[in-house]
C-alpha cells in the first residue's frame, strides 16, 4: 500500500502523462486526519478554549469505499485547516456525526459516509486519479482544487441557487472523505482547475474561504457590493476576511477593516486598506456584562468608523457573531446591508431591531457558494486577480497543532497543509505568471517569515 501512495506521488511529481495516471492502482485505504465517534463526549462540560484539537484529532488509516457513478479520487497534495476544522475536532456547536449518520440515511450511496471515523477537511488541491461513469468534464491526471458545495443535482430545489438545496452539505464537515488525507473522494460538480501560477499550497487554501467572501461581498446571492461603497470588515487578516478586504478593494469600494493587533495593522494597509480599525487598542466593550449591551460603545466604534471614511458604511462583513452583531446593526448607514455566514463568538445574538426597521436595514444571511460562484472565485485567482492568504504551511501529520493555532485566533490568512506534496514550493506550471505576481502570492507567508 505505501509502495502505491509512493508511486502516485512520484507519478505526480514527474508529470507523468494522464494515461499513466489512470492507470495507477488506487490503494484500499488512505492516511486521514479523523475524530473518532466514540470519542465525540471527551469534552463535555468544558469551556470551549479549553478544548484542544490534539486531544481528538487522530493521523490514521481508513478505509476508501467504491465511488459513485458521478465522484471522483482525487490524490490531495496539499489542503488547508478551515474553521470548520475547528468545530469538527472540538464537536461544536454539534458533533459532527450526527451530520454523517443523517446522509448515511439517505441513500446506499450516502451509507458510505456513516462510519465511527470522520476524515475531516474542506479543501484540496491535488490530481484526479479516477473518475465514475457519469463524469464528463473531468478526467485522470488533471490538476484541480476542490470547492466544498455537496449537493444532489436530483434533487429539485438545487437547480436555482445550489445553497438553497434542502440537501446542502460541506463536504468534509457534513461528508465523510474530506480533503484532510492523502487520498479524497468528491463529486465531479465540486471540480475547478488549478491555478498554474501557485504552488500546491497556495493553490488549497483558497476554495472555502474565498468562495464564501465572493459570494458575500460581490455575488447578487449576498450583499452585491458596488463601486465606492464602503464595507466594514471584521477580521479583515483572517480566512475570510482577507479574501472580502481583496473583494472590496478590487470592486472600487472603501474596506475598513478591523483587526487585534498592530502588525495586522500593519499587514491590511500593505494589502490597500488605508481605512484600518485595532479593536484591541481601542479596547470596545460592546457587552458590559453577559446580558447586557452597551450602546454608548456601538457610537464610538461608529464614530471612529465616519472618521475614518467621512460616513457609516453600505455593507458590514459579520461573523464574529454575539461580541459584534449589536455593534454591525447599528452601525451600518441606513439602507445598509449586514451580511452573516458565521457566529464564532456565539449564536444567540442580540441586536436593537429599532435600528434595523426604522432605518430599513437588511440583516442578511450567507452560507458558502454555489458551483457558479465558486467557480468565478477560482477564475480570479488564476487569473491573478485576487491572491492567495497563505501564511504558514504544516504537514498532515501536523493537523491537530495546525487546528489549535486557528481556534487560539494566531494566524493571519490561511494554514496550508502538505499531504502528498513532499515539500513546500511545488505544483508551478506558469513561473512567469508567478514572477509577475510573487509579491502579492506571498504577501501573508512573508508576514510570517
Ligand atoms: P479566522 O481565520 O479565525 O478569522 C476570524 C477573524 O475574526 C480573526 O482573525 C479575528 O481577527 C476576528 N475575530 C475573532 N473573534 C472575534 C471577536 N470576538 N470580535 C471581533 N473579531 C473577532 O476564521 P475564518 O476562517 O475567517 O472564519 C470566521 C468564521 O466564519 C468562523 O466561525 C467560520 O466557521 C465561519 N465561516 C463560515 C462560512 C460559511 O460558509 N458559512 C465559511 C467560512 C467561514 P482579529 O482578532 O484580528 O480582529
């Protein structure tokens, strides 16, 4: 079996041509990064800090089971931590199980995803090595990222908006087989090309991430952003966020990005955001206590934000959740959109609906992007138009340290994770491309430097 792995990579590494690949045998299992199922209770009654990722996160191997007429293996080279990493290894809000046995329920196909293992992981960049009988725009030996969208095309209410599909899932997060292994099983309609300027690393970071900004920031889908609109941004250096601030500055609006610290700071006004918000340094109190909310700190922060940009912002990026939604409502002009995909700080939200209604405000919700959008996503990164947040690279057996720095909030951009990729630096098919553009590529990576 290692001798199998060895030879894909090598196949790989060697460009081998596409015939050979298809003709690699696929070994039965595969190295993964899992929680287990009957360890799903080991953090029950603790804080959520104090729940780390290497108590629960597991580097084994797993059985591969047969694909479906429309999936595809692919050979990961590189993937990325997500903050659904996070949430899966700490079993938070729910253990995700739950999700796996309710798709193991759905169909004989769906069984193979209900098992006492979850392979976590909702990103990839690697090689197509098989694909089943009803994938047409695919085939072995093509270089791809995957988007994590899974969704049943048979299903009826799929067909106007994907993400509106009653059977929506996250690969890796609400399937089994996720990008976080040396070898993952996705649907072929969850396909996109490789950028050929980046490396496999840069290449596996963008997916999740910058599908959810676009669709968020520019898609008619989220808040649709037009030119010199001005757009709050909550942690303008993190997953998100560095791909909204990238979406904001090159659609022709005004980001004013708030961050914790002076070196991100520092980072957002390198990247263009002139407007820049150190909540830690202006220390907001928006909670006094835990029930109760202060408003005279929602005017600072909307004062501070007219001061800035001379006028309340259209839009307000929103993810962090209970700490800021009361602060988002009210400081978004009138007319103005928030837009939600996430509540790390805490679901129960609290908000002056006065502010809401009497200045005609839309709270709006997001969840990740249809195959349109995240296809449109990836076009721009390989065309160089919107770069990729890499800021520090470990390896699959490095999964749950890796999880750790991302719910610990220590990391600027994204974590990239070697699988099948040897070393760092690989995967280039167009130098000159990444000559022109080497600066803004490794912007986060040299941050971290
Ligand atoms: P991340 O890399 O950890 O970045 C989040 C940023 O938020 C941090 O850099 C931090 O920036 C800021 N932040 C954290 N706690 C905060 C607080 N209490 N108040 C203000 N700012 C705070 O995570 P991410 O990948 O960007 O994901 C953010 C959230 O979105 C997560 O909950 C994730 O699960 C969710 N998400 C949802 C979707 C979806 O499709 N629905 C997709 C992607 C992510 P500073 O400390 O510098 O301010």
């Amino acid at each position: 079996m290692t001798s199998q792995i060895d030879a894909i990579r090598t196949a790989i590494l060697e460009g081998a041509p596409a015939e050979d690949i298809a003709n690699l045998p696929i070994p039965e299992s595969t190295r993964a990064a899992v929680i287990l199922a009957e360890e799903q209770e080991m953090f029950a009654g603790m804080a959520s800090e104090e729940k780390d990722p290497r108590q629960s996160v597991h580097i084994q191997d797993v059985a591969l089971p047969e694909i479906a007429p429309d999936e595809a293996v692919i050979a990961v080279m590189a993937t990325s931590i997500n903050f659904n990493t996070v949430w899966t290894s700490i079993f938070e809000p729910v253990s995700t199980f739950g999700f796996l046995k309710r798709l193991g329920k759905e169909s004989a196909w769906g069984a193979r995803h209900d098992q006492p293992f979850h392979v976590m992981g909702s990103d990839a960049s690697g090689v197509v090595l098989r694909v089943g009988s009803a994938v047409r725009n695919w085939k072995p030996g093509d270089r791809v990222t995957v988007h994590c969208n899974h969704v049943d095309d048979q299903d009826p209410t799929s067909h106007e908006d994907s993400m509106l599909s009653s059977n929506q899932r996250i690969w890796g997060f609400e399937t089994n087989f996720g990008g976080l292994a040396d070898l993952s099983i996705v649907k072929a309609n969850q396909l996109m090309p490789k950028p050929e300027h980046l490396t496999w690393e840069e290449s596996a970071v963008n997916a999740l991430c910058n599908s959810t900004s676009y669709r968020m920031i520019v898609s008619k889908n989220g808040a649709g952003m037009t030119q010199g609109q001005s757009v709050l941004i909550w942690g303008a250096t993190g997953g998100i966020g560095a791909y909204a601030t990238q979406y904001v500055l090159n659609g022709g609006g005004i980001p004013v990005g708030v961050v914790s610290s002076p070196e991100r700071a520092a980072l957002l006004n390198e990247m263009g955001c002139e407007a820049v918000i150190d909540r830690r340094a202006e220390d907001y109190k928006f909670w006094k206590d835990d029930n109760t909310q202060d408003q005279k700190e929602w005017l600072r922060l909307g004062k501070k934000i007219r001061s800035l940009v001379g006028r309340d912002v259209d839009i307000v990026f929103e993810h962090p959740g209970r700490q800021t939604m009361g602060a988002s409502v009210f400081v978004a002009k009138r007319g103005g959109t928030i837009i939600t995909c996430a509540a790390t700080s805490g679901f129960m939200i609290e908000y002056d609906n006065r502010y809401l209604w009497m200045n005609l405000k839309t709270l709006k919700g997001c969840h990740f992007a249809n195959y349109r959008e995240a296809y449109e996503a990836n076009r721009l990164v390989c065309e160089g138009k919107i770069h990729p947040t890499l800021s520090r690279v470990l390896t699959l057996e490095q999964t749950a340290e890796a999880a750790l720095m991302v719910h610990r909030n220590e990391v600027e951009g994204k974590v990239g994770v070697l699988a099948l990729a040897p070393a760092e630096g690989l995967g280039v098919t167009n130098p000159e491309m990444r000559e022109r553009l080497l600066p803004q590529i490794t912007l986060y990576r040299r941050f971290n430097a």
